[in-house]
C-alpha cells in the first residue's frame, strides 16, 4: 500500500492520481459516464479520481472526438473534413466548426503531426486514489496542483539532474498530456515530467488555480525517496510551505 510523503508535505488538497493500463477490471471501480458536469470530456475520470473515486474508462467511453487517441487507444482517429481545418479555421458548411487553435490548416497539420502516436496495448484505463492502490500495475502518476505546489514538483524531480529540461508544458489536449505524452516520454532514456490541463477544453473541469504535473510511476517512486533529504529540510522552502494550506 502507498503513502505519500510528497503529498504530506505539500498539503495536498487533492488525492494523487494513479493511472493504470489493464485488461482486467478491480471490483468497485465504476464506469466513466457522460454527464452536464463532465462536459463530455475523459478528463473528468481524473477528477473523480483526485475526489477518491476508482473510474474506468475504455474504447466506447462516451467523450470528444480526440478522447480515443489522447487517452491512448488509438494512434488516431478520423475527423470529417481533417483535422487540421477542425484545429484551424474549419473547412465550411456541412462540416465540424473549427476550433480556431492554430493560425492555419499547413500549421495545424505540422502541430499534430509532431505529435506521440504512442498507443497502450489494453482495454482499459483506470484512474483511482494513489493512496492505497497496490503499486505493482501503476503506470503513471497524476498530481493536481497549485502553482506553489507545482514549483515543489518540478524541483524535486530535477534533484538528481543537472538538465534544466526536465519539465514539459506543451499545448495539447487535456487527455493527451495525462496520458499519451507521458507514455511517449515513459520510452526516453531522461523522461521528462509532463504538465498539463493547459487544455482550454479542460480548463472548466478544474479549479482555475490548479494544473496537474505527470510522471511515471518509477519517476514517482524516485522522487518519493529524495523527500526526507533535499529543499524540504531547507530554509529555502519555508517561504512556500508557511503559505500552503
């Protein structure tokens, strides 16, 4: 069983978020369910998550037209009229509105296709409470946090590291960067942390002063042995820690 001493020590608000790639279902985990307050968004399954619930989530999981691949099904889905007009300026009438996230469809092409096309080989994903789980199956870890908070994170993972590229916030779905770019970093010889829920889609599911900070859970686990002997024992980190609440 887990017990987090990083979420202790940064008075965590929210329950770390263990994310696991399975083909066999827990008992008392609950389907994710569309619903007014998830938006139709797949990122809602990791808020139940930080709230304590156990959710899952697989192919047929109701949500938009990119959960499939941002959550790591697929390497890509089908978008009527292509993608790179439903990210720019749309294609017209009789086809998706345009999101209007990139300038033009040659610059929102050359965005998606830069982008991991890492793919999970399982039938379901399942976000349920850190503390607690059984650690042999998790995957990925998924704080929720504050910009204080945030600050403690991207420090202490970098404690071992004299790289100042260690964390990564990229301009990608809200499902990708908890799911699909840290599986693609999970291969690198240095992954880097991913933050994410930069997402404008995203944003309204969360509190507007949180994001979340992704790693693997071996990078977790690495981290979690620093916390007894680095900044937190330091006079450095008083300023932050006397303010968090």
């Amino acid at each position: 069983m887990l017990n987090s001493k990083i979420s202790k020590e940064l008075k965590l608000q929210h329950n770390p978020v263990a994310i696991i790639f399975t083909d066999e279902l827990p008992e008392k985990v609950k389907e994710l369910k569309s619903s007014k307050e998830s938006h139709g968004c797949s990122l809602s399954a990791l808020r139940d998550a930080a709230k304590g619930e156990t959710v899952y989530l697989n192919k047929e999981t109701p949500g938009c037209n990119g959960m499939k691949a941002g959550m790591g099904f697929v390497d890509d889905i089908k978008i009527p009229g292509g993608r790179e007009y439903f990210l720019s300026c749309g294609r017209g009438e009789g086809f998706p509105e345009g999101e209007k996230l990139k300038k033009t469809p040659e610059v929102a092409k050359s965005y998606y296709d830069g982008l991991p096309k890492e793919v999970m080989n399982n039938e379901y994903v399942i976000f349920k409470p850190l503390e607690g789980s059984d650690e042999d199956n998790i995957s990925l870890v998924t704080f929720l946090v504050n910009p204080d908070q945030l600050s403690a994170l991207i420090t202490l993972h970098a404690y071992d590291t004299g790289s100042t590229d260690t964390a990564y916030m990229p301009m990608a779905s809200g499902c990708s960067t908890i799911v699909k770019l840290p599986l693609a970093e999970m291969k690198k010889d240095n992954p880097r942390a991913i933050i994410g829920l930069a997402d404008i889609w995203a944003r309204p599911l969360f509190d507007g002063n949180i994001l979340a900070f992704t790693v693997s859970y071996k990078q977790y686990k690495r981290m979690e042995s620093y916390a007894n002997d680095c900044f937190f024992q330091a006079k450095t980190w008083n300023g932050v820690k006397n303010r968090l609440v």
